[in-house]
C-alpha cells in the first residue's frame, strides 16, 4: 500500500560506477531490482558522483565504468520499458536538492552515520577528509527524495543513510511546510470530516503526537482514505495536520532491506573489487574455470586422502548459492569422508556460474553492438528522471520560497 494518498510505490537505487560488475552485484542486487521492476514503477541510476567522493584522484575509472555498467544491467534482466535507467549527474537537479537540503542538515548528523569513520578507516589509502565524503549520505538522500520515492532497496550497510533520509525529510517539512493560515485550515478541513469520523480522527492524531502511536496514524490515515466527500486539498491537509507538521512536501522513504547476498568471494571473504576476489560478470568462460579451480579450500585438507571440512571451507558457501540439496549431501559425505577430490568437489560450482553468466554475456555482446541503442534507453530516463525530479524541486523552491521572478 501507498503511504501517499494516490500515489504509487516509487522505489530509486543508485550504484557506485568504480569497476566491472560481478557476481556480487548480480546476486546482492540486480536479481533483487529485476524482481522490483515487475511491481513498482522503479528509477535505476549510476551514482557518478557519489563514486567521485572516493575516486576523485582517479576520474577515468569512473568514465570507464559507466557504459558498461548499463550494459549489463540490461544484459541482466533490466528492462527499460519497465525502469528509468539513467545517469545521476546527467540530472541537475540531485545536485540542487543536496545544496538546499545542506543549509538544514546539522553537521553532527553527518558525522554519526556510521560508514563515514567506518570507510575512512577501511580505505586508508585514500584521503576521504573531504567535504564531499562526509554529505555522501546527503546527496543519497536528495537522490531518493528527488523522485518522492518510497521505497529503496539497500543492503544493510545503507540502513544509516536512509534513516538519515527520512531525518532529513521530516526536518525538511518541519520547517517549510507550514504555510501560513495552514492550522485554520485543517481545522475547517477536519470540519468537513463529519461529527463521527471527525471525532475519531482527533483522538487518533492526539494519540499519535501525544504518545507517537504509529498504529493511531496508520488506522488515522486509512480513515481519509475512507473519506469520498472531502477534496483532495483538505485530504492532504488533513494528512499533514495527523503529523503535526504543515504538507508533506517530501514523504519520508523506507528502506526495502535485500534478502542478505550470501555471495561469497574467490578467498572466503565477502566478493568484492577491494578485496580483489571477484568473479566478473564479463569474465570469460577459461578465467572462470582457473579462477574457481585455483581457489583456496579447507587447509587442513592437504592431502586427497585426508577428510576435510565443509565449514572451513570457502567453496562451501558457492554450494550454498549454486547447488541443490542432493549435491550439498553429496559434498558433505565425500569431503568428510575423503571420498571426493576437491576438483571434483568444485566443478558443479564451476558448472552453474558458466550456465548463469553465459547467457548474460550473450546478451552484452548483443547490446554492444549496438551502442546507439543504449544511448537511447539511457537518454529517455535521464528525460524522465529530469522531469520528475523538477516537480519536486519546483515544489521545493516554492516552499522555500526562492520562487520570486524578477
Ligand atoms: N550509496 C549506495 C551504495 O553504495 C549507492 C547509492 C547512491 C544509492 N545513491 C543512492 C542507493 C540512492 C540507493 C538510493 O550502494
Ligand atoms: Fe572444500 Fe569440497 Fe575440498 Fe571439502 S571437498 S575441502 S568442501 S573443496
């Protein structure tokens, strides 16, 4: 159900442009958008500039990836008839939003979210002290309440930023909601409302600033719903009023948690380009093989003779992505039992990941050939975004009340 009266689930993800995809981001990720774009009316963007925050010494990495970064979104299963596909810093407007939502945000607010000590620690190398890296989370939060959305799917370590976004919203509507007269308003709105649902709608709202009943507002927002003689204006008002605030201009989001990848590495460790353990979703067929047929295994199983241990090893848990139960039974039995070499352990793994990407990197060669054609899908969502998100910032401006012409 919508959380905005008439309005739709609107769900915006971004991805960082900082090398090739791979099987992470394919299993973390994209399955998980493929599957939202069936249901919602979905935004999917590169976030080149939140990729400079971290690779601002080394731009060409950004520009390299981009492209091909579409590339295979599509080549997954991304379906521009079905998603705006389309590039951040091709919509000025992200940009806009994030200065004017800065002169609201308490630097404190920033400094908390956790992965800003947490990546400065983790990326040493890299001088991250900027002004840029701490708004990160601030210019994510103008790119999801730039479309409005409602939904956004993260992974959990982006938990933080959208809890920041919905901060940010509510300040946000806090300060240039209310209009002047706004309180008469509602009040002659609520009137509107009749004796019986009239009555019931105080004591819910009462209910919810008093106590921040979240029940009283949600059975509260379903009462106007109900509500067939009342205008849309007083409706929205009458919204508003439940919050305590003036209009809601920007709704507050929720975070759409991804079912947690379990998609391991090449060594055991999460897959990622960091840890330099991927395998790419444009890998050819012979790197994939030496790539899994190399990787580590249990260590205490150094010979083919000894028996070794599933859960101490890194290639149990592509068996837990990739096989069914009967292989998993079978590799049980025959690595403890030392009834089965550790290649032989590994080819149905090296089996199932050349059968998922092959057809993924047909259809890359496919669309590559034709690059005009992704130009294209990419320049009617930057349209789109561009559109959408100009009714906000028009809304915005307005409230703010930087809409004078001279
Ligand atoms: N920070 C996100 C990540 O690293 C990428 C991102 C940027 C994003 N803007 C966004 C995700 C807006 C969701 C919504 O994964
Ligand atoms: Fe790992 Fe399989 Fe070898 Fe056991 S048999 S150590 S699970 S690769």
């Amino acid at each position: 159900m919508s959380r905005i009266p008439g309005r739709a689930e609107r769900v915006v993800s971004g991805m960082r442009p900082t090398g090739m995809l791979h099987l992470g981001h394919y299993h973390g990720v994209l399955k998980n958008w493929v599957r939202l774009q069936q249901e919602y009316d979905c935004l999917f963007f590169v976030a080149d500039w939140h990729a400079l925050t971290t690779h601002y010494e080394e731009p060409s990495v950004i520009a390299e990836s981009v492209f091909g970064m579409i590339v295979y979104w599509l080549a997954s299963g991304i379906d521009p008839r079905n998603a705006a596909l389309f590039i951040q810093s091709h919509v000025p407007q992200h940009a806009e939003l994030h200065t004017l939502l800065s002169m609201i945000t308490p630097i404190p607010w920033l400094e908390r979210v956790p992965t800003y000590k947490d990546q400065q620690m983790t990326l040493k190398d890299r001088d991250l002290s900027t002004y840029g890296f701490l708004g990160y989370p601030l210019l994510q939060s103008a790119d999801i309440l730039a479309y409005r959305a409602t939904l956004v799917p993260v992974g959990e370590d982006q938990v933080a930023h959208i809890e920041l976004t919905r901060e940010i919203a509510r300040r946000f509507n806090h300060l240039y909601g209310r209009k002047p007269g706004f309180e008469e308003r509602a009040e002659e709105a609520l009137a509107k409302l009749g004796k019986k649902a009239g009555k019931l709608y105080q004591e819910l709202r009462a209910s919810y600033q008093e106590r921040g009943d979240v029940e009283a507002l949600a059975t509260a927002r379903a009462l106007l719903e109900k509500q067939q003689n009342v205008s849309l204006g007083d409706k929205e008002r009458l919204f508003g009023y439940l919050e305590g605030g003036g209009r809601i201009i920007l709704p507050e989001p929720q975070s759409l948690l991804t079912p947690s990848s379990k998609m391991p590495g090449i060594d055991g460790q999460k897959m990622s380009k960091s840890y330099n353990n991927t395998i790419a979703l444009n890998e050819p067929p012979d790197v994939v093989v030496r790539k899994l047929r190399t990787m580590p295994t249990d260590p205490a199983r150094v010979r083919r003779s000894d028996p070794g241990n599933p859960d101490a090893c890194p290639v149990w848990p592509f068996h837990q992505v990739y096989s069914d139960d009967k292989t998993r039974a079978w590799v049980r039995e025959g690595c403890t039992s030392a009834g089965i070499g550790c290649l032989e352990c590994k080819q149905p793994v090296i089996d199932s990941v050349l059968r998922e990407l092959a057809p993924i990197q047909e259809r890359a060669v496919e669309l590559e050939r034709d690059p005009d054609q992704i130009r294209n899908i990419i320049s009617e969502g930057d349209q789109r975004a561009r559109d959408l998100a100009e009714e906000t910032l028009a809304d915005v401006r307005r409230c703010i009340g930087l809409d004078y012409h001279y």
